[in-house]
C-alpha cells in the first residue's frame, strides 16, 4: 500500500523540487528569500482552495462555484465587519453563509441528481448576481483588523501559511485516522455500496459540499485582507488554479483516493510555476496556458499510468 500512496502522490514533492531547481537556473530571482516570502501568502490561499477542491473530487464532483465563494467571503466578512465591528462575529457569519451556499450545492447534486458542473456553474452565477448587489459593482474596503492579520505572522512565519497549514493537516487526519473519514473515503468510492450498507450517502455528500465552501470562503477572507479589498472578481484567479493543484497533486476525478497533502504541495508548484513565467517575460494570458497544460499533462500522465498498470497487472 505505501507504494501505491507514494507513486500517486509523493511525485509531485519531486516535480516541486526540481520545479525550484529550474527556477534557480533560469530565473533565480524568484528563489531568493524575499521573492518566497513573498509568495507563500497567495500559495497558502490556494492550498486551502485546493483543500476544498480536493474533497469535493474525492466525492466525484467538482465545484465551479468556488471563484464566487472566494469573492463571497471577501464581500461578506467586510460587510459584516463594519457592520458588527468585531471580525470573529464577521468570520463566523462568512463562514455560516458560506456553509449554507455549499449545501444548497451539495442537495442540488445529490438530492436532485444536478450534474456537478452544471450545479455549481449556476450557483456560482447566482452568487455573483448576489455579490454585485452587496458590492454595489464596485471594489469594498475591509476592515483594518482583517488586513492586519493577513499581513501578520509568527515568528516570521505569515498567518497565512499557518492557517493553510490547518487546514491540510486537520482534513488529512480527519480523512486517514477517523471513522468519519474512512466512511467519506468509502461514499467517494462506490456510493452504491456505501448506501447498501447503511451509510448516510446523502449527508455525506452535502456535507462534503458545505465543507468545501467554507474552505473558499475562508481563503476570500484571506485574500481580501492581503489585498485590503473586496471585489466579485477576487476569486477568477483561483479557479483554475485549485482544480490544477488537485490533479498535479494526483487525485483522480473517479473518487474514493485523494491526498489533501499532496494538494497542498501542488498549490505551491502551482504558485512558483505562474511566478517562473511571469519573470520570464510572459503575460498573465500565457500563464494561465501554462496552468492549464499542467493540468492537461498531470490528467494524460494519470491516463496513461492507469493503462500501464491494467496491462501489467
């Protein structure tokens, strides 16, 4: 079994490091101390949208509403910041409207048997109607507090990144060592089975959609006050991104297996890739191919394996 674990998933801390090693030769700028402070903020926010990302995968969806989730947070927590002067109310309010959007999602999918994409593509249209009208269409400042704390660390280390760090290791230990993570593994698998024997198939999968909301809502928040704005466009540029981390990372869309570890590993990838090629002179349009062929190459490599080891096995 530890093989398996680690040919589906410890690749991509090798791809990682010699991504790294690259960087160092072609562009060492972007390894210098400064430059990876500098960076780990936005590679925390993805690794939590690819936290996210990865559930719902492992559950056989994937969620488009993740982008309009991400501005939600934003938009929500700075509104309810002002409003209630006490960010802790402002985040556990994000966090309940965020948990409620994702099970609207989940009971779309699993209740009314919703195609994923197309649920979460019409959620996510709704939220930003919703969004423009918080926002008024325009750009919200957020509250001190927030901005501050995105921009803190301890002992050096950003906020950010320990939060992300969380979130990873809270949902890894919750996947591997609990009774609820075994059953979750199980309903990604073979929905079928896991409802033959008794399992609650439904709360499972809601749940999981709800989990994952709060995920892209908490990375908005994040995001939101790194930037010191809010805006309805804020999560556009994570959208890709965190399905990208996903499959790099090496969790298969056939559900049941999947590495919230990994992910996270892949969020960095992700991240010092974009930056490789934006120092090499690229625009942001050829960035965005780039992502984009990594994820195409990652799903052909993950074909092709699957392939190799039908024939071999």
């Amino acid at each position: 079994m530890a093989r398996v674990r680690v040919g589906e998933f410890g690749w991509i801390w090798i791809a990682t490091v010699v991504l790294f090693a690259i960087s160092a030769v072609v562009a060492p700028g972007t390894v210098r101390p400064s430059a990876l402070i500098a960076i780990l903020p936005f590679a925390a926010m993805l690794a939590i949208v690819a936290v996210g990302q990865t559930i719902v995968i492992q559950q056989r969806g994937l969620d488009l509403s993740s982008a309009a989730l991400m501005s939600l947070g934003g938009i929500v927590v700075a509104k309810l910041g002002f409003v209630t002067g006490s960010i802790p109310l402002a985040v556990l309010g994000t966090v309940g409207v965020a948990a409620l959007c994702g099970m609207v999602n989940g009971l779309l999918i699993a209740r009314l048997n919703i195609m994923p994409i197309v649920a979460t593509l019409a959620t996510n249209a709704i939220l930003l109607g919703g969004i423009t009208t918080l926002s008024g269409g325009s750009p919200m400042s957020v509250p001190n507090a927030l901005e501050s704390f995105s921009h803190s660390g301890v002992f050096g280390i950003p906020n950010t990144l320990i939060l992300s760090v969380v979130f990873v290791a809270f949902v890894a230990f919750i996947s591997a060592q609990t009774v609820i993570g075994r059953r979750f593994i199980a309903v990604g698998a073979t929905p079928r089975t896991a409802r033959a024997a008794g399992m609650p198939v439904l709360t499972y999968q809601v749940m999981t959609y709800a989990a994952a909301a709060v995920c892209f809502a908490v990375a908005g928040m994040l995001y939101a006050g790194f930037i010191g704005s809010a805006s309805q466009i804020a999560g556009n540029d994570f959208l890709l991104p965190g399905i990208a981390a996903v499959v790099v990372g090496g969790t298969p869309f056939s559900g049941g297996r999947g590495s919230v570890i990994a992910s996270g590993v892949a969020a960095i990838f992700m991240t010092q890739l974009g930056i490789l090629v934006l120092s090499l002179g690229a625009s942001s349009a050829v960035q965005l191919l780039v992502q984009a062929l990594a994820l195409v190459l990652a799903v052909t490599l993950r074909s092709v394996s699957g392939m190799t080891r039908k024939k071999t096995s």
